[in-house]
C-alpha cells in the first residue's frame, strides 16, 4: 500500500500531518464540507468514578464550541455501577444516550456499536478514563475542517507505567513498518473521523487499534494530532503486556484485508507456484535418472519431497481460488441489518438500531 506523507494547511501552529494513501493532486483543492454536529463515542467498561467529571468536562467544552453535539456511551459489559449512574445521567440531560451490551465483547464491538447510533457529520473517539483531555476537542475538529477524514491523537507525553508504554512503542513502530501509515500511536483512542468513514470501516475483533490502517486502505485522508495525556485518577488499566501478541494476530489480519482482501490468489498463488514448479520439476529429475539410467528413485528422500511441494502448492492454489471466489461473492449487493449485542439503553431513538454496519 503506497504511502505518501503531506501537511494539511490552515490548522496552526499545531497542525496536524498527514499520513495517507496517496492521492491525486486535486483532491486537496476540493471544498471541505465544515462541521456542523458532533457525536461523541465513549466506549466504558468498569469507569465508574469517572463518569461524572466525563460528562461535565465534555458537557463544558461543547458548550464552548457552540457546535449540536451528541455524547453516546456504551457500557461494555461492566460490573461496577456505572449503568445505574448513566441512567441517572441521561434523565438530566437529553444530549447523553446510554447503551450497555449483555457482556464484555471487547472495545472494537463497543465502537461499532457507537458508530451505529452516531448520526452528526463528526464522529469522536475517546476513552472514559479522563486522561483524554475534552479541551482538545476544538483541535480535532479544526483539524476535519482542515481537510482531514481521520484525525488520530498522538500521546507525545504519557501517564502511563512502563508496563503499557513500552509494549505500545514496540506495537507502533512495526504497525508503521508493515503498514506504511506513518502514525506515532496507533492505540490512542482519541481519535475524530468523517461520518463517511465511520460507516464504511468494518470494526470487529480488536481492530479497533488499526482504524487509520483500514481507512486508509479506502482512500480516507488521516492525520494525527498530537493531544494532552493526564494521569488515571480512578479505576486501573486494562492493557499491557498480554496484548501484544493479539495486537500483532490482528496486524496480520489487517494487512491482509487491506492489501489482498480484493486479490487473494496474489498472496497465495505465488508461493503456490513456486512450490509446485519446484516440486514438479524435482519429479522430472528423478523420472530423467529412472529412464536413462536406471536408478532405483522409490526410497530415494527426494521422490518424497517432490510430492509433497507438490501436493502443498495444489493446496496454496486451491485456497487463493476459494479466496477469489469469497471476493466475488462479497461484491453482491445485500443488504446488512445491524445487530448489536444491546440488551438495553437510554435515550437513543429506536430508529438509530437499524443501520448498515459492518458487524
């Protein structure tokens, strides 16, 4: 996947750069529709002692903003009383709408699950453990009328122990590698993106850590932001260590829905080739000395090689051809009703549970 690197102008002196699939030079000319509303996605599980301050401070800067906003929290299965406290949240301002899913599914369900309510033009990502700062938020929007379709936060300076931080710089920097999205913090959760974008990333798993990945892969413009990072004050991290392998699992996922998810005989028709014209040809070696010179070539280790790269690349063809025809089948037109794993919520239209997504 090409890269190319760019500046989006007219966001000083803290202007985001770019990092996106290349596009066609007249694609920065093209008029930038600005923000008009902003919904707000706030994925929990167990923050209870945080709720409170969240909603004020996000409450506060939109008041600022004089933007129609939309604060959408999804609790993810949690055990502590956060619910209860959302409910409580949501009578008193109609602005809030609550959902809660039936069990822990993971952070990448709770954002799909927001991005399904979400209906302003700007969609915002953050976490609900106030060490993203909501003052940032007239930033990120600056940034999207800028030009940007994904703005990605960048924690220049973390709160965090070395127990998260060191797996994280190791887990972006060969996400840069493999990628060639040229993002510093791939696992910041503060992020902002274009309506658009949102309902056309699929979100399943824990991808939710390469939605820059993805978005590019579409031809989405990305940005990244750098943002103030303020200590926990409540509750306790739920990554370290014991995400790094999963993160590098869905590494290998991505790249291969977003390189070869259209071509998959290119990814295994190669090695398929290769395998079998290696072992076919070992075979003919072998039959050569068998007719010309008479050799004895049935416990001869070589026969064996030969039939099993054989047999091995006919398997590598046979999945790139199930692969192509996957593909195919994934062009027809269908039509996806959304379902989310809810089992209840509080001040959400009813219409916003029926929606395209890519669950």
């Amino acid at each position: 996947m090409g890269i190319s690197a760019d500046v989006i102008g007219g966001v000083a002196p803290a202007a985001p750069t770019m990092a996106g699939v290349a596009q066609p030079a007249a694609r920065a000319a093209e008029p930038v529709e600005p923000v008009r509303g902003v919904s707000i996605v706030v994925p929990i599980y167990n923050e209870e002692g945080n709720l409170r301050e969240l909603h004020r401070q996000i409450a506060t800067e939109m008041g600022n903003l004089d933007l129609p906003f939309e604060l959408i929290v999804v609790d993810d299965g949690s055990t502590d009383g956060g619910w209860a406290l959302l409910r409580d949240l949501a009578a008193t301002d109609s602005r809030l709408m609550a959902v809660r899913h039936r069990r822990n599914f993971g952070k990448a369900r709770a954002l799909a699950t927001g991005f399904a309510v979400a209906r302003h033009d700007l969609v915002v990502t953050m976490d609900g453990d106030l060490q993203d700062d909501p003052a940032e938020l007239r930033r990120f929007v600056a940034a999207i009328d800028a030009g940007a379709d994904l703005v990605s936060g960048w924690k220049q300076k973390r709160h965090d122990p070395l127990g998260k931080t060191l797996p994280s710089k190791l887990f972006n920097a060969v996400v840069r590698h493999v990628s060639g999205v040229q993002l510093n913090d791939f696992n910041c959760g503060f992020k902002a993106y274009r309506l658009e974008v949102v309902r056309t990333i699929r979100l399943y798993g824990e991808l939710h850590r390469f939605t820059p990945v993805l978005a590019g892969a579409e031809g989405f413009r990305i940005a990244e932001l750098p943002v103030t990072h303020h200590p926990r004050r409540w509750g306790q991290s739920k990554y370290g260590w014991s995400r790094l392998p999963k993160g590098f699992l869905d590494l290998l996922t991505v790249t291969f829905i977003t390189k070869y998810r259209q071509r998959p005989m290119h990814l295994l028709g190669l090695p398929g080739l290769i395998t079998m014209t290696v072992g076919i040809l070992i075979g003919l070696w072998l039959t050569g000395e068998k007719l010309i010179a008479g050799s004895a070539i049935g416990g001869r280790p070589l026969l064996l090689l030969a039939v099993l790269l054989v047999v091995i690349g006919a398997q590598f063809f046979g999945l790139g051809l199930l692969g192509e025809l996957l593909a195919h089948a994934a062009h027809e037109p269908e039509r996806t009703i959304w379902r989310a794993p809810v089992r209840d919520a509080v001040g959400v239209p009813p219409d916003r549970f029926v929606a395209t997504t890519g669950e």
